[in-house]
C-alpha cells in the first residue's frame, strides 16, 4: 500500500499545524462516524486503565467497533513476527493502536504501511497522552505558545513526549530530573530547534520558579519494575508537594497523567487539592484519541 501512510509514533510525527488541527477536533461537536462498519485493533502489551477505555470509547463515538487484544493473545515477534501480525490485522481494522515494551515494534508495524499505526505508550513515548494534557491546559489558558511547563520527575516516556509536544505548540519546558534519569537528549534537541526554550536542572525548585504547570508521573513505569528500588532512592526529594506548588507561579495548575502514587512522586494534598486538574486529564484521554483517529483515518 502507499508508503505515505501517517502514523502516530510520537509527537514529532507530526508539525505544529497538524497538532493544532487535532487539539481542534478534540471537541465532541466535531466527531464524524468516520469509522461507521470498520474496526479498531487495540493491543496492550501492558496493563491500561485510562488508554484502554479512552480508546474504545472514542472509537464508537466515531462510529466503529474496538477490539481490545491482550499482548500474550498475539504474542508479537513471538508467535509470530510482528509484521505478520500487522498485516492480518490490517484486512480487519482501519487503525491499529498498540501498547508495547519495546517502541521498534510499532516502527515495524508502521513500516508495513497498511493501515495507520498509533502508540498507544511504549517504552520511549505516550503520544496520546500529551495531546491530552495539552489539551487539558488549551482549556485554561486558552492559547498554548507562550506558556510554561515545569516537569518534575523521571525523565521517562511521557516527559519525552510532552517535551517534544509541547516545542511544536510553542510552550517552554523546565525540567528537573535527577542525573541519569533526565528526558532522551534528542527530544531536547528537537524541542529547542523549534525555538521554544528548554531549561534543565536536577532542582524541582528551580525548575518550577515561574511554571504555569507542574507535571510529574510515576517514578518506576511499566516494565522498570527491577529498577524500582534504586529508582525510588534516586527520586529522593523530588515528590511535588504543596510547598513545591507554591514556588510556582500564582495558579500554576498540577498534571499527572496516573496512575497516581500518593506520597511518593505527589502528595495527596497536590493532587487532591484545587490546583489539580487530573481528572480533566483523564477525561481528555478519550476526546485526544477519537481527535487522533479521526484524523489519521481521513488522510
Ligand atoms: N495515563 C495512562 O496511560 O493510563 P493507563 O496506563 O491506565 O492507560
Ligand atoms: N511512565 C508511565 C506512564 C503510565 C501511563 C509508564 O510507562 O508506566
């Protein structure tokens, strides 16, 4: 099929303008049954609360039928390659999403070509996510370009992604993450060469001195779980807390894209507190991956 196929492997599959168009399409009032009598295969490698639900709910707001498949049913590159696994699905579904361990099987998967392929997290990005969050933060400012982000924690696949999401939408990001845990150096890089300024420190203070938001996330994410007790001496110090809050700018909102661990990377008085907009986060999850569907599905 065409090698021009588009796919969602991370955010900076895509430009400035096409994540605008999708942020957009992000309201109910523009859903279209686009996927009316076609399927949707959704592969979860790992365990998905938000994603899992996010996705099949927006896939019948779009008029389609979900198909959730549990990693171990297909057993991709294991019993059978992935590209296989790819290319039958593809007579079945109109998009494939997938959850896996290792991100190079979504890159397999896409290089069949077939149908779109959207990361649904793997373990260097979680596309759907940011969408989400920038999103959640258009609702309260507005506009995005201009505004800053701090993020407090593991340098991991969701900070990699809300990096490079957040340069094509034209937000600053402060990060603060201890050494040797800091965010993928490319996704820096790509970040800065959009002109948006990335500051990057291993002080959550520093980082969160005039932040609008302050985002963390779990300290040990799927698939770490033998790093956890190093991980868990290392994020030392860097729990966001009420005091943290308060150093960053006056109504500076707090994201987290959960599952939570409370007193570990947040206290419950920050994320049950009224600077929280978790839930909205959440809730985003769906109107970010029907926006993400429709929108691949129509090119
Ligand atoms: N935020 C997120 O991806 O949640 P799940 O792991 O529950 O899907
Ligand atoms: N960084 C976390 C995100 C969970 C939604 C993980 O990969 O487990």
């Amino acid at each position: 099929m065409t090698s021009d196929r588009r796919h969602l492997l991370d955010l900076d599959d895509l430009t400035s303008g096409e994540l605008e168009t999708i942020l957009d399409l992000c309201s109910p009032e523009r859903a279209d049954p686009v996927l009316a009598g076609k399927g949707v295969a959704l592969i979860f490698e790992k365990p998905s609360n938000r994603t899992r639900n996010a996705s099949e709910m927006a896939v019948v707001q779009l008029g389609g039928h979900p198909v959730s498949i549990r990693g171990e049913e297909i057993g991709l590159g294991v019993r059978e390659s992935v590209e296989d696994v790819t290319r039958v699905l593809a007579r079945y579904h109109a998009l494939i999403g997938a959850r896996v361990f290792d991100h190079r099987h979504l890159e397999q998967m896409s290089g069949v070509g077939e149908v779109p392929i959207v990361n649904l997290l793997s373990d260097l990005a979680h596309p759907t996510q940011v969408v989400a969050d920038l999103l959640t933060l258009r609702q309260r400012w507005s506009e995005l370009e201009g505004h800053t982000i701090a993020w407090v924690g593991d340098g991991n696949n969701v900070a990699r992604s809300l990096v490079i999401g957040a340069a094509l939408a034209g937000v600053s990001v402060r990060l603060a993450c201890p050494a040797g845990h800091e965010v993928d150096p490319v996704a820096v890089d790509a970040a800065r060469a959009q002109g948006v300024e990335v500051y990057e420190t291993s002080r959550p203070d520093q980082a969160v001195e005039g932040a609008e938001a302050v985002y963390t996330d779990v300290w040990v994410s799927m698939g770490q779980e033998q790093e956890a007790r190093d991980k868990e001496d290392a994020f030392a110090g860097y729990t966001v807390t009420t005091e943290l809050m308060d150093q960053a700018a006056p109504g500076a909102v707090f994201l987290h894209c959960l599952p939570a661990h409370r007193g570990m990377e947040v206290d419950a008085a920050v994320i049950d507190g009224p600077a929280s907009v978790v839930w909205d986060q959440a809730e985003n999850r769906m109107h970010a991956a029907r926006a993400v569907f429709q929108w691949l599905v129509t090119r």
